[in-house]
C-alpha cells in the first residue's frame, strides 16, 4: 500500500511527538489526577458534581457561569506541587468576547501575573475569529471549544482568573486538567505569557514579539496576528532572535514573516502541528510558531522581533496592524509583563463576520 504524502506528512510529525513523551504505560509515577471545573471548583478528591439541578443533586447542577461585565473569576488556586496539563474554556464565540475576555495566571505566590492575555489570542488565535484547527499547543473548533496542551509546572502555588472587561455578561465552561506530586527543581521554567499589538507598527521600525527578558529561559513561540493596512505584499520581514548580548545583529535570522510560520510565496490556511496559520481571509492573518523540536534557549537574555518590510514591485518599509500572543518558559521570581493593552485598543478594527443575506 503506498502512503500519500498529506497523509504521511501529519503522522511522521505524531510519532516524533511520541517519541518524546513519557512511558504512558507508567501507572507508578507517584503523581495524582485532578481536575477543576465549576462543578469541582478545589479539585478536591471526591468533591465533584455535588450541585443540584431540576435532575437532582450531582446530575449537571453547575457546569457553567454567568459572568458579569466587570466580574472577576478565580478558575484555581492550587497549592502545592505539580503541573497544568490541559485547559478547555468555552463560551460564545463572538469576536469581542474572545478578545475582551482576560486570562491571568500567578505561579508561586508571585504578586504579578505571568501570563496576561486575552482569552482568544492565549487559546491559539488572532482577531477574536476561532477557526477550526489543531497544533501541538492548540485545538480549535468553529464553536471556540478551545483548549491548550503545553504543561505548566509550579512549585508552591498556581491561581488563574478570567476577567469579563467586555459590556456584555458571558456564559463560562471551563476544566483545568492537572497533576500533583510532580517533583520540580529550583529554577524550573514556569509558563509566561504577554500579548502586545501595535495598531499601525511605526514606520522603520521592527514589531517586538519579545521584550527583553534577562536571566536564562527558553522561548517556545508564537500566535501572530496581521491585519494588512496597505497595498501589495505585507510579509517581507524577518525574523530576528537577539540572544545572549547581541546588540545590533542577532544570532538568529530569518528570512521572511511567511517563511518564519514554515509556509511559502505568501500566507495560507496552512495549520500544521509545529507551524502554519489557521486564518488568511479579508486582510486577516493568524498565523503561528511552536519550537518544540528546535528549541530557542538563552542564559543571560533574549529579544525577539520581526520586521515591518512588503513588497510590491520592490521592498519598502511598511506600516500594518500587528499583534502577539508570545509564549515561553522562565524560572520565578521574574520581572513584570509589559502593561497589557486596555480594551479599546484590543477590540479595534478586529474580525466581523459578514452580514446574513435577508431572503424576501
């Protein structure tokens, strides 16, 4: 039987996942299961599904909340040991909920947040528009069931929250799947994440994926997005990864913003397991990085951008509406997140959804 190469592709990239992950068949790992939901809101052992509903008591009496425009959530707050293993969140898929809605998370009793984001752009995808698709760190569906498989270790303690700032009340699910007992040494990389967007880019000037960070850590990637504010071609620039001292010139190049998401001659609906982009339509790109297999380690500091270039007849400088949610790993006590970017500047000129043809 011969193997066609779109099918061959997807199971080569499984099986060097595979290859990499603990024995599943290790039923003495020491560790133990446990799951948050609304319906067990500590995780505690045999302290799921008490809620009643009209069924009775235990029979889906608190799957999911109401939260209010300006209502604060806490998700967890697990003391302890362990790792984050898997998040699922769903609520209504319209743009402004997914880019209104905030996720923060605290690692060790750190008094700021590591990971501040909107809830779209964490959960794998730009301009509030949830597309149908599947990565090593993202899976997606049309209805925004999203969910994120990256493990999130932590030594003493791991609180998120979710915070409505939009006008309207949401209805909430979410599980947060973890594990404790897990044994992590001192200086182990706990999960960072800071979304930036720059609504135009500044002219000459190069989009930071990454502020500088100090101390030692490992960038994992990327969701980009793009919204094209001129004519031609947007994605001439490239890549740079300033790591270790660099100043002027990094140590890692690349060599176009397409190239960098591992596609070619432009951007299409390409999602792959480690790269490609989940959105390409009306001037609106996402697009994604994950450096699993080829990790980005740095000792001393790291600076990640990627350049304002297009084409069209030639290169020029150009301005577009770029965003990021930027992933990586770094020990806490760190430094501070840049100031997230309030609503306004986070709902501006994000996806709609075409008008419904009326039939009369």
């Amino acid at each position: 039987m011969t193997i066609k190469p779109i099918v061959l592709l997807p199971l080569l990239a499984c099986a060097a996942w595979c290859a990499h992950q603990p024995e599943l068949y290790n039923v003495s790992t020491g560790v133990e299961s446990r799951s948050i939901t609304f319906e067990n809101p500590t995780g505690a052992k045999g302290g799921g599904g008490m809620a009643a509903s009209p069924l009775g008591p235990g029979r889906k009496g608190a799957a999911s909340r109401q939260i209010k425009p300006g209502e604060t959530v806490t998700l967890c707050d697990i003391q302890g040991h362990g790792t984050i293993r898997h998040i699922w969140i769903t609520l209504s898929n319209k743009p402004e909920n997914l880019r209104s809605g905030v996720i923060r998370a605290w690692w060790d009793d750190q008094a700021h947040p590591s990971i501040e984001s909107p809830l779209g752009d964490f959960m794998g995808f730009a301009h509030g528009k949830a597309m149908p698709y599947a990565s090593r760190v993202h899976s997606v569906s049309k209805s925004a069931g999203m969910n994120i498989w990256i493990p999130m270790p932590f030594r003493k303690r791991a609180k998120f929250t979710f915070t409505n700032e939009g006008s309207q009340q949401v209805l909430f699910f979410y599980q947060i799947d973890y594990t404790l007992g897990d044994q992590h040494r001192a200086g182990t990389g706990c999960l960072h994440v800071l979304f930036r967007r720059e609504n135009p880019t500044t002219l000459k000037e190069d989009f930071t994926i990454l502020p500088k960070r100090t101390g030692k850590g490992r960038y994992l990637g990327a969701v980009l997005g793009v919204r094209s504010l001129g004519p031609g071609w947007w994605g001439e620039g490239e890549v740079k990864m300033y790591l270790d001292g660099d100043t002027r010139f990094p140590t890692i190049a690349g060599t176009g913003s397409e190239d960098y998401a591992g596609l070619a001659w432009g951007l299409q609906e390409s999602p792959f397991f480690y790269n490609g982009a989940s959105l390409a339509q009306k001037g609106y790109v996402s697009m994604y990085r994950w450096h699993i297999e080829d990790p980005v380690y740095w000792k001393k500091d790291c600076r990640i951008t990627i350049q304002q270039i297009g084409f069209k007849g030639g290169m020029f400088e150009r301005q577009d509406d770029w965003s990021t949610a930027t992933f990586w790993y770094e020990p806490v006590p760190s430094a501070p997140l840049p100031p997230l970017p309030d609503i306004k500047a986070r709902l501006a000129n994000i996806w709609t959804e075409p008008a419904k043809a009326v039939n009369k």
